[in-house]
C-alpha cells in the first residue's frame, strides 16, 4: 500500500515539474517573441500546440505559431490529418465567440417572423452593400427573431442614417425601407440612440467589419452568409 502510495506521489510530482518546466518555456518563448516584433505588437498568449516543439502565439484573437526558440513565426493552419479536424480554425472560432447574454436587445432593432423561435442577431452598417444583400437573404428566414445592431463605421453618413432610423417612428420598417427598398431615411435624427453601445460593444468582441451574424451559441459568421449555411447552423443548433 505505502509502494502505491509512493509511486502516486512520484506520478504526481512528475505531472507537476513538466507543468511547470512548459509554463516557463511559453513565457520564456513569449518574452523572446515578443522583443523580437517589437512593442507595437502586443502578445497576447503562448501555448504549446497538439505538435511537439511548435506553440501557438495569440496577437489579439489572430493565431500564429513559433519554434521553441522563436525562431520562426509561421502563419497557417494545422490540420489533424487522422480526422480531417481543422485545429486553427476551430480555436479561432471559439475566440470569436461572444457571450449571446450581453447582447442587449433594447439596442437593436428587433423583427419577429412566425414563432420566433430561432434567433440571431446582426451587426450592420445602413451602407453597408453586403449588409443590403443578407437583409434581403434574411426576408426568406421564418420562425425567427432577428436582432439587428447598428453601427455606423463606414462613413459620417452612416451615423446620420443610423441616427434618422432608429429615431423614425417605426425603427424596424425604415430600415427594411432603405435596405432593400432604396427609400432614403429622412426626419429627425436628435433622439437618443445607441450607437455608441454597439460601436462599444463591437470594439470589445473585435466586430470590424459589416455584416457580422451571432447566434445563440454565441458563434460568429462573418459577411454575407448564404441562407441555406444558416438554415444548417440553425440546425446544429437543436
């Protein structure tokens, strides 16, 4: 018993020196990286990766990899080959993800088709071309709720469209109006908005460009995605 005892210890105590011995070999690696870029930019995180001898780098919530001697910065994606699993591209869309819990839907638009059952929330631009064309895409979606975020990052002149819909008297039709009808948003554009909520909100989660869909999972896709993707990410999510 006490053998047993001795040799768990043993096995323990080993577990913890390599613990040990790595997290000082990922901040040694980070802080040799990081002299070797320059303060400009920042590193976020270094990590061993699935290949021995290779860590993973995070500058913001891009992925990069270097040798254990910072020798090499290598932009690319690793793929399991036994299972075809895109590693790079699975940890980058868990970085992307949010928290759908703080979306506050009193600052989005919000329209209601069927039983609503489905959600997703949209963060676009009024002139934004790609954000017309999925608003558009979206008229196809039934059972669904669609949260949509202004932010006016294009241009001064979103700002003030951005500002003339949410403060007409019906949001939600004077959006679909301009978007997809070309009626141009006209009234007054003194109301309390908020714009600067989502140009928060967006600064926070890296949301740079326009249209970027979120669902409830808190999975990001970017652009303007082809409705029969999210009819299959709706589907993953039953």
């Amino acid at each position: 018993m006490n053998k047993l005892l001795s040799t768990i210890a043993l096995f323990c105590s080993l577990i913890l020196s390599i613990e040990m011995v790595n997290a000082q070999s990922e901040q040694q690696i980070r802080s040799e990286l990081q002299k070797k870029i320059g303060s400009n930019t920042k590193i976020k995180s270094v990590s061993l990766s699935p290949i021995p001898g290779v860590y993973e780098v995070l500058v913001g919530n891009d992925i990069f990899y270097t040798d254990v001697n910072s020798k090499y910065l290598i932009q690319g994606e690793i793929i399991e080959i036994a299972t075809g699993k895109n590693i790079t591209e699975q940890k980058q869309a868990d970085l992307n993800r949010i928290k759908w819990s703080e979306l506050n839907p009193a600052n989005a638009l919000k329209v209601v088709r069927g039983n609503g059952s489905r959600q997703l929330a949209v963060f676009s631009d009024p002139n934004c071309g790609y954000c017309k064309r999925l608003d558009k895409s979206l008229q196809q979606l039934d059972n669904v709720t669609i949260f949509t975020y202004l932010i006016p990052i294009l241009s001064p002149d979103s700002t003030q469209k951005s500002k003339q819909i949410w403060c007409s008297a019906d949001s939600q039709k004077t959006y679909i109006d301009w978007m997809i009808n070309g009626v141009i948003p006209s009234g007054k554009s003194d109301c309390t908005t908020p714009l600067d909520k989502n140009m928060a909100f967006a600064k926070t989660y890296g949301i740079t460009g326009t249209p970027t869909i979120f669902f409830t999972d808190g999975s990001r896709f970017p652009g303007a995605v082809q409705i029969s993707d999210i009819e299959k990410k709706f589907s993953s999510l039953k």
